[in-house]
C-alpha cells in the first residue's frame, strides 16, 4: 500500500473567512482531519462530511492527547494511505509545535506541506483596531510565547524587551500578564506604557480591554475577560479607539446558526458574515431526491400541463437534477406557466435561465394556492413538484372554488442529519452550547430545519435558544418545543438577515 500524505494547516485566528482558499482545497480532499482546541467552532462546522475528525485539542492543564502521541498518529494514518491534515490555530510553525510533528514525520518517511496560517498576533490586533507598527509610535514587532511550565517562572530578557521599544505581543500569556507587567516595570519601562488583553479576537465572542501596564493585572482580575486572549504592550494600543471597526458592524458580536440543508447554505452565510455575524453552518436536514418517481412519467407527457408549481429552491435543483437524468428537453417547458412560493424560489429558477409567471405576494403555501386558482384556467392540468411532505394548504386553497386536475408529485423528502454519527457527533454538545449562548441566533427556514436542530438538544437548552424563523408555520413549529422566535416580516432570505439584526440591536442596548 503507498503511503498518504500529511499537510500541516493554519487555521488562522478563529474567523472561518480567515482560512486561506490553499487550506480549503486540501481540507476538502482529505480523509482524516487532526485538529486543535484553538480552531474556530464556524470552521470545525464547515469541515467536509466525508473525513474522519479526531479531536487532539490541548488547552491549560488539560490535554487531549500528548503531542508525542499526536506525533505518531499523523504517521499511523498516513501509512495506511491516508491524506491527513493536521489542522491547528494560527499558523502551524508559531508556537504551534508543528517542527516536532515534522521531526515525527521525517523519522516515518512520510511526505508532507506546511500550509501557512493567519496568525493571531496580527489578525486580532487589527479586529481591535491596533495595528501592530504605526511609523509615529514603532518600527518593529515582537512575538512572545507567554507560556510556562508549570511551577516555573517565565525566561524573558526584559531588559532586551524594553530596549528594542517596539510593539510586544505575548501570545498564551494570559496566567502570566501580572509577572511579565511587573518584569517590565523593573526592567525600565514607563508604568504608563499603553497595554490591551484582546479575547476571542475575530470571532463573536471578541472583547477588548484597554489599559496600561501597572493597571492592567488588576482590572484582568477584575474583569476575566475569557480566553483564549492575547495579551499587546505598546504605544500602538491607544489606537484602537479610534481605528476600531469590527464592533461596529451590525452584527458583530452575533453567533448565527443556519440549519438549512448544506447545499442552500452559501447566499445567506455570505449576507450574514458580510454584516459582521459569525456563522455556524449546522444543516438540521439534508435533501434525499426520490428516484423513479411518478415525475418521469409526467415529464414524458409534459405536453399536457399548463402549469408547474415549485414550493422550494430545493425542489428546483432536484427537479432539474431529475429532468438531467432522463436526458428530458428543458425546451419542452416553453409552453407552460410556472408559479414559485416566493423570490427565493424564483431567483434559483432563475439560475436555469427560466423567469416564474407567478409569486404570490405572500410567501405561503395557501397563498400560492389562493393566487394559482385565481390565475389558472378551470381545465389547466397543474403539476406540482415538491417535497414529500409538503403543506396541504397548496392543494386545499387551490381546489377550493374549482376543482383543477392536478398531478401532486413528491420529487424529494428531508431528512434530519444524524449527529450522534462519529463524523459529527462533537457537533451535539457545540450545538447545545450555542442554544444557551446569548449571542446565538438560529434561523430556521422550515419547520423540519426546527425538528432536526431539536433533536439534537435538550428541551431545557430549547427552551433558551433564540430564533429568527421565515414564516408562521415554522415558528409554530418553534413554539411547540418552547422557543422563543421572531419571525420575519416576509418568508425570504432579505427579511430574515433584517430580522436578525434587529434582534441584535436589542441585545445591544
């Protein structure tokens, strides 16, 4: 058997944007994935299905696995031809022991990539606003390991530090910020120097504080500010006031959780990061076509329908994927009206090259219904292609005056994702988690997305989830499980990212 390959990867500071598009490509080909504590949760959420995930995290008196053990399970995988990514937080050569692991991996003659990484040392500065060289207050940059074993005092040339007067940035400096203020006041330094403790920096959970280095181990016991956190001495700090810009985003500060299927997931995350939202991407259902159904009889006779109805943009790829399969003439479709459940629907349509002849003003199924019969001939023969369980209200406000020949197809069912799998399972107790975290906010967009998230958590954690829902029906659904929901003003993707931001700025106040 030939042996596989491993990639040493920076995750960057937390911020999933942050993941370089290098480390995209190789996560996305890899069969296993060894990863930190200090990987941000949005991007252990978007990590591919199909590779196995081994937690090997390491935080303060407390780790997973031994590095040595770590070591020569990155060799293990890869002599059984495994493709193995080794995933860590920041960038894999600073402080992040990734030279052993290459040590491990020469002594295995195993083939191997260094993948850089965004380090946190720049990154979080610049979320807070601090650049880390400004030509009006230094020149240079220095990154120190702010860790030490335990019972031991920290080996730092202070003197050194003080003389080069350049920004200092102490990285898992956290339990050792009151010895290394207190070392550089002795060694010289001005008690006055400006200092900053920066916490969760990129991610929602990014706090600041703002101080100077005889001040700041006092208001650090004050305050506990959570880590991981990085700890900036310099002139440069007094900056971040006035060069901040994270926290002014709309949603900075708020975790959202999307549930939709993974495959619908990309337009709304992308609306929601843009607005400063970290997003996590836990799809409650995935779409299973239905295969062989009635639809390819109705495809052969397509001729003798006057309309087709779609409920969902999943129901238009799965529609299209199908009408593929069988080789079907789109161009057979230019005689037919279509009628959508709402703009969402009609933009995927869209992405066929086919404009919708019908979205009712509401986005419901008893108002496409209601509009449908309206507009549709008494002799129209009406295809429908939907979802297996699909809302009886269509059927019932459509053929309630006149009874119009239609053909109700089934073309797909949802399913809830199993999380007690082995690939997923970790995600049950982020997901809990989230549910009690008052930044959190979960958008559901049907009512299964609430069935399959439920089902992954306590209904004592349910009942202190926050929810933005698309419509009444979903947030019906909600309500049965104790969740407190907003709904949005319309069932499309714009009126849910309104309805999370006006949920953030109360949260702000």
């Amino acid at each position: 058997m030939a042996k596989g390959k491993v990639w040493l990867v920076g995750a960057g500071p937390g911020d999933a944007e942050l993941l370089t598009k290098k480390s995209e490509r190789v996560l996305n080909m890899a069969d296993v994935i060894v990863y930190d504590a200090l990987v941000g949760q949005a991007i252990i959420a978007g990590l591919p299905e199909t590779a196995e995930k081994v937690y090997v995290g390491k935080r303060s008196s407390h780790h997973a696995m031994p590095q040595e053990e770590i070591s020569r399970l990155l060799v293990s995988y890869a002599e059984r031809g495994k493709n193995v990514v080794r995933l860590k937080g920041g960038d894999p050569f600073l402080f992040g022991r990734g030279g052993e692991e290459i040590e491990e991996l020469l002594a295995g003659g195993i083939d191997y990539e260094v993948v850089p990484g965004i380090t946190s040392a720049i990154a979080v500065p610049a979320y807070n606003g601090i650049p880390v060289t400004h030509r009006d207050y230094c020149s240079s940059l220095h990154i120190i390991t702010g860790h030490k074993r335990r019972g031991k005092s920290l080996e730092l040339d202070y003197e050194a530090l003080c003389r080069m007067e350049g920004t200092l940035v102490f990285l898992m400096g956290v339990a050792s910020a009151p010895e290394i203020c207190q070392g550089l006041i002795t060694a010289g330094m001005t008690p006055q120097m400006p200092a900053a403790l920066l916490s969760q920096g990129t991610t929602a959970g990014q706090q600041k504080l703002l101080s100077t280095i005889s001040e700041l181990p006092r208001r650090m016991e004050k305050e506990k500010l959570p880590t991981p956190a990085i700890l900036l001495i310099g002139k440069v700090c007094t900056l971040a006031e006035d060069f901040g810009w994270y926290e002014k985003l709309p949603l900075a500060g708020t975790r959202v959780v999307l549930t939709r299927p993974k495959q619908r997931m990309y337009r709304l995350a992308e609306k929601f990061r843009s607005l400063g939202a970290e997003v996590l991407e836990f799809p409650a259902i995935q779409i299973c076509p239905i295969k062989r159904t009635n639809l390819f009889r109705a495809l052969a006779q397509i001729e003798t329908y006057q309309w087709i109805v779609f409920t969902s943009p999943s129901g238009i790829d799965v529609f299209f994927e199908q009408c593929a399969e069988v080789k079907f003439d789109i161009r057979k479709l230019s005689n037919l009206k279509i009628a959508v459940i709402g703009s969402g629907t009609a933009r995927q349509l869209e992405q066929h090259g086919i404009y919708a002849d019908l979205i009712p003003e509401e986005y419901s199924a008893a108002a496409l219904g209601e509009a449908l019969a309206k507009k549709a001939g008494k002799q129209d023969h009406i295809l429908i292609a939907r979802a297996e369980a699909g809302s009886p209200d269509l059927l019932a406000r459509l053929q309630k005056d006149v009874c119009h020949p239609v053909d109700d197809i089934a073309i797909y069912r949802t399913e809830a994702v199993d999380r007690t799998l082995e690939n997923v399972g970790r995600d049950r107790p982020v997901l809990e988690g989230l549910a009690m975290d008052e930044r959190a906010v979960f958008v559901f967009t049907s009512a299964s997305t609430v069935r399959g998230t439920v089902d992954n958590i306590s209904l004592e954690a349910c009942a202190r989830m926050r929810a933005v829902c698309i419509g009444e029906q979903t947030a019906k659904e909600a309500g049965r499980y104790g969740i407190a929901v907003q709904v949005a003003r319309q069932a499309d993707e714009e009126s849910l990212v309104e309805a999370v931001v006006e949920r953030a700025a109360v949260r702000k106040k």
